[in-house]
C-alpha cells in the first residue's frame, strides 16, 4: 500500500512547535498527520487548512473523520 503524502501548510507541530513540519497521510485505510522533524504522529480528528497545487479535487481543507 503506498502511503499519500501531503504537506500541511500554515500547520504547527504541537510537538515540536515548528509550522510547515506536518504531513497529512494516508494509506487508502487510514489518514493521520506526521511531523516529518520530531516524527510526532496524530490520528485524532481535526481540521487544518493545507495548499496542494497538484491536488484539482481539493478545494484546499482537509476534514478528518471523527
Ligand atoms: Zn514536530
């Protein structure tokens, strides 16, 4: 399974305080966000706002599922 990976812009690292760290992931299953500098990971439902040029179906907000 290959795993999506998507830069969430404007988002900050609740771990390492850091802003642009975090990706979104998702694995066909599963989605959850990773702090690619700390590696800090959380699944927990949330909203962030992201830009992805190379994404034509996303009006640019990712929901995830509570
Ligand atoms: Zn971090």
């Amino acid at each position: 399974m290959t795993v999506r990976r998507l830069f969430i812009a404007g988002a900050t690292c609740p771990a390492c305080q850091l802003e642009d760290k975090l990706q979104l992931c998702r694995d066909g299953e599963r989605e959850w966000i990773e702090c690619v500098r700390c590696g800090y990971q959380d699944v927990r439902p949330t909203e962030v706002t992201m830009k992805e040029p190379d994404a034509p179906d996303d009006s640019g907000v990712v929901k995830f599922k509570p």
